[in-house]
C-alpha cells in the first residue's frame, strides 16, 4: 500500500524502486505483487500528472508479471477533476461563495496538473473506486465514515460516485469532495467502536486510509515518521508518511506487523 504521493514522482520511484517494485527505468518489476495506491497523486507537488502516468503505466505492465497496480481516488483528485470541469463556477451554498477554483488553489492546486490533463488521465481517473478490500483490509483514502452516505456496500459506494463524476451535477461534486475531505472518524475514545461498526457495514477486520498524516496524528515532526500509525485498538492503520512535508514515501505490506 501506498499512501498520498502529492506530485512527489522521484520520492516515489525511489521508494518503489527500494522496495524492489520497479527496475531502474522504472517499469515494473515487482511480479506478482499486488499493489494499491490511496489516492492524492496530486497538488502540493511538482509532477502530480508524472505520479499518475507512472502509476497507470505500472497499472499496465504488472499483469504481465502476474501482479496487479490499481489506485483508490482520494480527496485531491475530485478537487483535479471538479476544478477541471466546473473551475470557478459558483456552488449553490447559503455559507458565502464555494466553488472548485477557490478550494483548489487554497489546497495547493498546481497549474500544470490542470494543464497536463489528458482524456487518457480523465478516462482511467473516473473509473477508479474509492473504497475496496484486499483481503481482510477496507481500503480507502480518507478516515471517514462519510463514505456510507453513498451505501452500506462497497459496490454501491463505488457505483454511487462513479456515476457523480460522469454527470454535470456541480452540487453533488462539491458534496463528493466535501465528505472526502472530512477526517478523524476513527480517533478518541469512541474510535475503535466505531471503526468496528464500520467494518461489520463494509467487511474486513482493518480499515487502511491515507489523508491523515500520521506526523499531525502523533504531534511528531513528518521527518520523524519512520512507520504507519495502527491505533483504535489495531482495527485502523494510517499509512500517510506526510510526504508533502517533509516525510517518507512509506510502502506497506498487509498484513502489518509492527517492529519491535
């Protein structure tokens, strides 16, 4: 697994070069591995459209080895794709002027994202999910329990937001990103309760979710983050090494074991 990547393309290669999962020209190399990303390739970074075409790349060529690269989508990239879409029309709102332009450029929107954009890009991004289970793992971009606005399965979810992004609905896009952007579902003394619940509605014993820096979590520095973050008592486990700041790019293996 790995998490938020936020246009950081050579922090990337690095790491999945570490880990044995690409070659030196960074083609895929892992076999057959299966390797899913979190989503927020990109803003706050210089190559967030870089990020996407090494992993849709990597999404081609790993079946040929047996393996297996997908992507969940994250927060950033229905922020990529409404502001693609609607830029800066107004959202219907009674809390003061939204729109997709405004809360991209204030959440670290980059130019050339926007313009790099392809059809190929737009094509393989609405079509991904947002939540899966790989094994005994719920997979998802953001800590929230948000997700069950659209269904009490995985497959409604997913099939709910993929026809969002095909339509020219501005309101439920905007509401697509705001329930994305919420976080911290999972914290606090009722959190391993709730992360239970969730987990009987949508399956698994473990929720995996990026968004969250871990650094921000743990009031630590991002350079001192060396390892996800398991807590409400083992059933979540927060893989985002805040790269964007100063952290590492962290590839998890499931199951997670910590080091002693």
């Amino acid at each position: 697994m790995i998490g938020d990547v936020h246009g950081h393309r050579a922090e990337l290669e690095g790491a999945l070069r570490a880990n044995g999962l690409v070659d030196d020209d960074a083609n895929w190399s892992g076999g057959d591995t299966h390797l899913w990303f979190l989503g927020d390739f990109v803003d706050r970074g210089p190559d967030g459209i870089g990020v996407i075409d090494l992993v849709m790349r990597l999404y081609e060529q790993a079946p040929e080895a047996g393996g297996m690269v997908d992507s969940l989508l994250g927060n950033h990239e229905i922020l990529l794709l409404g502001m693609h879409r609607f830029g800066d029309t107004d959202v219907p709102s009674d809390f003061g002027p939204r729109s997709f332009a405004r809360s991209w450029e204030i959440n670290g929107g980059m130019e050339d994202d926007q313009e790099g954009l392809t059809e190929a890009h737009l094509e393989w991004l609405t079509t991904r999910s947002v939540l899966t289970l790989a094994e005994e793992h719920l997979l998802m971009h953001s800590d929230t329990i948000e997700y069950l606005q659209w269904g009490e399965t995985i497959e409604k979810i997913n099939d709910a937001v993929r026809d969002l992004l095909k339509s020219d609905d501005l309101g439920d896009w905007w509401e697509c990103w705001r329930r994305m952007t919420t976080r911290y579902s999972f914290r606090g003394p009722q959190g391993a309760e709730v992360a239970e619940q969730f987990l009987d509605i949508l399956g698994g014993k473990q929720v995996v979710h990026g968004h969250s820096v871990i650094a921000d979590q743990l009031g630590i520095l991002p350079a001192q983050v060396e390892a996800p973050y398991e807590y409400a008592g083992g059933k979540v486990l927060g893989i985002d090494g805040g790269l964007f700041v100063g952290g590492p790019c962290l590839v998890v293996p499931l199951p997670y074991t910590p080091e002693d």
